[in-house]
C-alpha cells in the first residue's frame, strides 16, 4: 500500500490537521494555583492520562488529571527537572538550584507502587555544569537503564558534549559512566535530551535547548555525532520531543508565535508540518519560555501531552484517517472516457477491497480506473490524473480482452491497459493489495458477433459464419455469438446483421 499512502487525498480536518490526519484536544485546564508561580515550577511531563509536574519550592512532585489535581504527590528535589524512563518511572532532578551536577542525586519513583530509588551522579558526568531540565531515559531506572545529559559551564574540563549516566542491576555503573564529546552542540541551562528509537529502530538521542535549532545525535564510538533538524515553523519554547508514527520519524515541538503555546508535528526538513495547532493565547504565559510536549504512540493513535507553565494543562488526540483512497472506473455504464468523471467504487474495508456493480449497455465496452478525478477536462485534466490511473496488463501491449475464463486481471499502475468487456451486468471487485480486478458475470451471455470466438468483431467473423453455413462444422464457432440478428436461430440473415454491423457499427433493431 506504500503506492496509495502516497495517492490518497483526504480532506484536513480539525485544528490545521493535513490530509490523512487529525489532531482533537480531549481535554484541558487552567494551570492550578499551586503551578502559577513558573519559577517554581517549570518542567513537566504526561503519560497514562495524567501529567507530573515538579514543584522545586516544596519539592513534591503533583498528579494532575484532567480534574485537576488528583491529591497524589511524591517526594521530589531542589531542581525543577523532571522526565520519565521507557518503563513509565518518574525521573527527578535533586541537582542543587542553580547550580551544577556535581554531588547530585537523581531520583527514580515508580508511581504506581510510590518505590522510590536515589541514585549519585557520578563525579566526571557531573562536570556538565548547571542544567535547569532532564529528558527521556533509556531503559528501566530500577534496573538498567541510561540518562543523558548536558548543561553550562565556563570551566577549561568540560567542553560541549553529553554526560553518559548509566545504571546496571539496581546500581550506578561507574565503569560505563563518562563525558562523551560531540561537536557542534551548544548547551545551555535549558538542555534536553531525549532518548529514543528512530525510524530505523536504531538508538538516538534528540537535543534540543530554548532559542536553538535541535538536532539529532547517533553514537560514534564513545562519542556522538549530532546532524541538525529543521522544523517548519518552529518557534523558540523549549520543549521539542521525537517519536515514530505512521511510518514516519517524527518531531513534536512549539511555534511561533514565540513563547505561547501553538505547536506542530512534523518531519525533519519537511515544507509543513502534519498538523498545526495555533496558539489559544496572545501573550507569553510564563518567563521561562517552556511549551513542554511529548507524545505516547498506541497504534493508530498517539497522545499528545501539554504542560505550558502558568498557561494550559492540555491532551490531544493525534489519529490516522483511513487511508483508503477512492477508486472511479473511467468508461462503461454510459460514462463517457474523461478525467473528470467515472463511476465511484464502494470500498470493503472488512475485506479491504472496492467492489461495483456495473452493467456494460454496448457490445463492447472499455474501461479503466483512476484514485482521482480531475476537475476540468483541459489541457491539464488528464496530466493531473496521470499518477492516479492504473489498469490491466496486457502483454501484446494493446488493450485486455475480457475472456470469462480468468481468475482474475493483473493490473498495474505502470505501463497499464484499458480492459474491453462484453456487454452484460458484471460485479467488479478491485484488490488494491494485491493489484487484481476480478470480475463476475451476472448474466452470462456472448459476444454478439463474434463468430470464431477472438474475443473481437471483424470480417473474420463474417468468414467463420459463411464458413459454418455452408459445411455445418460447428467445431470452431460460437454459436450463441453467432446468432447476430437474435432471431431463429443461426443463418444467412446472420451474415447480412454482421455485415451492417461491421459498416455501420450499430446492430440493427431486434
């Protein structure tokens, strides 16, 4: 279906969603008074419906749902950073405020059961300097698992790069903690690093800081190499966050309008984003300049969560729409050949294929099919419908003659034929996985005239029928097709009806 991915045109719905998507809000609210004081509270992250937004005044951690807060609180830390790990175990930062790594913890909670887990950065990671956020964890924190981070420093021992903090079997593993180097990053206080799989099922790590053009980090040895991403439209908030969906590595992050709250999701480089949502307010909601996103992928559905400090506290809804496009048949059931009509198929989505049933009203008929009509029929009509046209192969190269002895017709939307049918009433059904056209005929019957059975009326025909009247060898005609007038039988009144057919290219009234 990769062809059709690319064919189908659906309608944007909802929010600035482009074809094939739509983005609903399902819910939100006002931050609580509790969050309004955005120095205090400047990170946080959602996942299972509920958000966890770190308050570094008193050190809690709240839960908040789409009612607010839900009264569930965990033990926090002095910094304001807060993230998660690919388990779903809440990540604190305990760094001193604001300060740097150095002799700072971070804290593992599992919210489910309130275990908590402190673990020491070590001495050579905590080099990075002062760093206000944390990102997304690889692995299970109570177990195994690896924090990236990074931050400011104008000491001479650190230079730009990333701080390796991996932990194994419940423990901090000191032998494989260490400063990797990467060129090219510039770090700040507001760095983040999320870690995820790309499209590729490889590990990356996504960096990005406020004011500052993310990138994408993949390992180099010890240490990494960053490849910068340009995203449409991106504004200057800090909070971008990378996750694949539909086949695409994706990238969810804040626009301008500098420090609201629109935000977009799209591919790295693209010329627009998938979808766009505009911000709800006309002025900075808080000093810090965050707009924090990030996304869980449920099949055909991802969630998109919100948390903009001292604005909105918001879910969306991301879904694919069906991507099935239409198909048209083009010709036959008195449509003219044109681009801009034919006659639409009804899809099956249970079965996955479109089925149509057509009566072919002339001798013979041709058609063939088309995922897009053209609007006019100009110069430019039948270029425009060019990618969307497919049809029957044919390997004389002419057009395929419908026998009735087929399973089905391959077809093809490269070097493709027009098909030619007899007339009668037939259920086509068209397999756009497979690239089939089978065809069942309602009412069996020939094709009037032709005599010999090539599937064509010509002077062959008008041959074969004198041939047979005159030494009654029936082994080579069709005598049901050569009954031309449809009148008593098979006889010299047949020949002259074939032969004005054959001039005039009409039957002569029955």
């Amino acid at each position: 279906m990769k062809k059709l991915l690319l064919l189908a045109a659906m309608a944007a719905v909802a929010l600035g969603a482009s074809a094939g998507y739509t983005i609903e809000k399902v819910w939100t609210l006002n931050a609580p008074s509790i969050f309004t004081t955005t120095n205090d509270v400047r990170q946080g992250f959602g996942m299972n419906g509920k958000f966890y937004i770190h308050n570094k005044a008193d050190q809690l951690v709240y839960e908040v749902d789409q009612n607010g807060l839900t009264g569930v609180t965990f033990e926090g830390g002095a910094n304001c950073g807060i993230s998660r790990d690919e388990a779903g175990n809440i990540l604190v930062s305990n760094a001193a405020f604001p300060g740097s790594w150095v002799e700072a913890t971070i804290k593992v909670i599992n919210p489910a059961t309130g275990e908590v887990m402190e673990y020491v950065v070590p001495e050579e990671c905590g080099l990075i300097g002062r760093c206000d956020f944390i990102g997304f964890a690889k692995g299970n924190f109570f177990n195994d698992g690896t924090l990236y981070l990074t931050g400011w420093t104008n000491n001479d021992i650190y230079t730009d790069g990333v701080a390796i903090f991996n932990v194994a079997d419940g423990e901090v593993d000191g032998d494989n903690c260490y400063l990797a180097q990467c060129a090219g990053l510039a770090t700040n206080t507001s760095t983040v690093i999320n870690y995820y799989n790309d499209l590729n099922g490889n590990p990356a790590l996504l960096f990005a800081y406020r004011s500052g053009a993310p990138g994408k980090l993949v390992a180099d040895g010890d240490n990494f190499t960053r490849t910068g991403l340009v995203l449409p439209n991106k504004g200057a908030c800090n909070g971008v966050f990378p996750f694949i969906f539909d086949g695409k590595e994706l990238f969810l992050y804040p626009t301008v309008p500098n420090y609201q709250d629109g935000f977009a999701i799209a591919e790295a480089s693209a010329e627009a984003p998938i979808v766009e949502v505009p911000s709800s307010v006309s002025a900075n909601p808080n000093g810090i300049q965050c707009n924090w996103l990030n996304a869980e992928v449920n099949g055909n559905v991802v969630t998109v969560y919100q948390y903009v400090p001292g604005g909105q506290i918001s879910v969306y809804q991301l879904t694919k729409e069906d991507d099935a496009p239409n198909v048209y048949m083009m010709g036959g059931d008195d449509q003219p050949w044109d681009c801009t009509s034919g006659t639409l198929f009804e899809y099956d989505a249970e079965n996955d294929v479109y089925t149509a049933t057509i009566t072919f009203p002339a001798e013979l008929n041709y058609f063939g099919f088309t995922t897009e009509l053209a609007e006019n029929n100009d110069d430019g009509g039948w270029a425009y419908i060019e990618p969307f046209r497919f049809g029957a192969i044919a390997d004389e190269g002419t057009d395929y003659w419908y026998t009735g002895e087929e399973e089905f017709i391959s077809l093809t939307w490269d070097v493709y034929h027009a098909i030619r049918i007899p007339g009668g009433e037939y259920k086509l059904t068209v397999d756009l996985n497979e690239m089939k056209l089978y065809v069942e005929d309602l009412n069996p019957q020939g094709l009037r005239g032709d005599v010999n059975d090539d599937h064509a009326v010509n002077i062959s025909d008008v041959t074969s029928l004198i041939d047979y009247l005159l030494s009654g060898n029936a082994e080579n005609v069709n005598l049901v097709n050569a009954d031309c007038n449809l009148v008593d039988g098979v006889n010299i009144a047949d020949v002259t009806s074939l032969i004005d057919f054959l001039l005039s290219g009409t039957w002569p009234a029955e």
